[in-house]
C-alpha cells in the first residue's frame, strides 16, 4: 500500500496523517492478504497531493483533517504489485 502524505506539515503530523490514511483505506486490504507492503512517501503540499492523486488514478482513500479546515492531508491506495507499481516510481519516500 502507498501511503501519500504532505510534507508542508510538522513531523509528527505527517505520521498521524499518514496513518490515518491507511486506515480509510483499509477495506482495500482483503483477507488473502497476509500483509501487505507499506511505502510512505512525501508530497509538498495540498495541490501536489490532488496532482498525485489525480495522476495515478488507482483506487485510493483520501483523509480530510477537520483540524485545519477540512483540507485532505494524505492519501492512501490499494495494495498494488508488479507493473502496478509503475505509477508510483516518480515519488519520493517520506523522510522524516
């Protein structure tokens, strides 16, 4: 699963979002799947997180924070493997 979180928030913020994230999208994760990859990466902000979104176009869950008005923070998507992949080779992991 690809987790996207924006990086124009604090730290420990990215990793609460991030996991908030996984847990919407979390009705993508069958049964089957004993455990499926986690990869964090890192957009700049709430436009480059809509672009990335947009621009991937697989299944995904998006968190909205109510906390700072309603804005989406991080994104989560499908368990994805092989050629799926592809269109997450662009982004760059979470560094923290």
């Amino acid at each position: 699963m690809y987790v996207l979180v924006r990086t124009d928030l604090p730290p420990p913020q990215r990793a609460v979002q991030a996991c908030h994230a996984v847990l919407e999208a979390r009705h993508f994760i069958s049964e089957d799947d004993d455990h499926p990859h986690l990869v964090l990466c890192g957009v700049a902000d709430l436009l480059a997180l809509q672009e990335a979104v947009a621009t991937i176009g697989q299944d995904h869950a998006v968190f909205i924070e109510a906390d700072i008005g309603d804005e989406p923070t991080a994104a989560a998507f499908k368990p994805v493997r092989g050629p799926d992949r592809r269109p997450f080779r662009k982004l760059k992991l979470l560094e923290i």
